[in-house]
C-alpha cells in the first residue's frame, strides 16, 4: 500500500490547490492514461472491487457489478473491443479493465430503481480512491461503444453498462503517444465558490 497523500507519479499538480481543508487523497487522485502493460493479480482486482462493493445505495440495494478482465486471457479481448478508439490507443497496457455495470431496476419488485447510476458511481469512486491507496491508476470511460455492450459482456435483463475503467501500474507520461503525452496533467477544478450555495441557488 501507498499513502494515500502520496501523488502517484511525479506529474505536474501546480493546477491543483486546495481551497479548504480536505484529506489530500481527493485532489491527489486523477485520471492516468499512461500504464506499463503489467497484468494486475487477480488479488489486486478483488481489492478493487472489495472497495466497491461497501459503497452505499438506495434501499442498500447494490446495484453494481463488476465484469472484469485481465491481459492475456480470453475475457480481455472482448472488453477492450468495446473501447472507442481513442480509448484504446492507451487503455491497451492497461493492467485490467472492469465494466461497471448496474441493474437499472430493483431486484425485489423490478421497479425502475432511479438511483442505480447514482448508486454506482459510489462505488466507481470507492475504487479510484484503493487504486490510488495501492499505487495503481484508476481511469473511468464513457467512450465505449454503448450498443454492443450487453451482448459482449452478456448482461441479463435489467442490467446496463455505466463505464469501463482501466486500472494499472503508472509508466512515465513519456511513454504515451504524442497527443495524449502533453495532456498527461492533473486537470483544474472550477473554484469551491463557484459549487457552493447557502440554502438556494438564486
Ligand atoms: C463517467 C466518466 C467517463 C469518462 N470517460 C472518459 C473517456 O471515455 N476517455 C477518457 O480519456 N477519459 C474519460 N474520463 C475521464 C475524465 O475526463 C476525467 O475524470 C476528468 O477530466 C477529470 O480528470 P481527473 O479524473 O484526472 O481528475 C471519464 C470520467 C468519468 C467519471
């Protein structure tokens, strides 16, 4: 385990100041695209989604599932195919690739459960902060091709994808192609002045 007030890398954080008192881990984590290649353990992967697992839910319903697979192995080539392009380019040394996938209606009545992609992003975040916690990168992906994902990960009723994540050991920004490589920099956040409103937003 790393510190968790430990950057994981050295990249640049001069974008990234705090502006009230907060455990250093939130704004210590972002989003690496640059990963070695190295295969994550299956232990690793259970720690991740352990992590997720004991996010809260309406109704405590937990609607996450964690579809995951590891390089070389036959269950990786059919998550890292719904990759866009622009995803693959550096999610490919990825060290595992997880579908975060939730059921879209309760369990006990298949009611619409309005919370579900709520819900999980609870537990996305749960998981970005242990792959931090472990020394590992942790990068949510909208652009995965939404249409061919319930067959490729074979999704029974009710159950829809809300992002792929790629997790891995961090390699050096330099080992990113050309256009991603500049863009490999904690980003900014907008000012806590602008989020916060005492009691109402007129
Ligand atoms: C739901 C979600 C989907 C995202 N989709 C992508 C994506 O498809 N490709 C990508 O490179 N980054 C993606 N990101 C990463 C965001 O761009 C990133 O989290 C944001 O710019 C803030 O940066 P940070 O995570 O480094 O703090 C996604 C993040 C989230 C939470």
């Amino acid at each position: 385990m790393t510190n968790i007030d430990t950057p994981l890398t050295n990249a640049d954080f001069s974008q990234r100041s705090a502006q009230a008192t907060t455990s250093d881990q939130f704004r210590l984590r972002w989003s690496l695209r640059s990963m070695s290649g190295q295969a994550l353990t299956i232990a690793e992967v259970q720690s991740l989604c352990e992590a997720g697992r004991w996010a809260p839910s309406c109704f405590n319903s937990q609607p996450w599932r964690f579809v995951y697979a590891l390089p070389d192995t036959p269950q990786w080539q059919p998550l890292m195919g719904l990759l866009m392009d622009v995803n693959k380019l550096w999610a490919a040394k990825a060290g595992a690739l997880v579908a975060l996938v939730a059921r879209t209606h309760f369990e006990a009545n298949d009611a619409p459960a309005a919370t579900h992609s709520f819900d999980t992003g609870s537990a996305w975040m749960s998981m970005a902060l242990q792959a931090q916690h472990m020394g590992l990168a942790a990068h949510a992906m909208w652009g995965f091709h939404h249409d061919q994902a319930a067959d490729a990960l074979k999704l029974p009723e009710y159950f829809s994808t809300q992002a792929l994540i790629a997790f891995g050991h961090p390699a050096p920004a330099e080992a990113l192609p050309d256009p991603l490589r500049e863009r490999e920099v904690p980003s900014s956040r907008k000012a806590l002045s602008e989020l916060m409103f005492n009691g109402d937003m007129g």
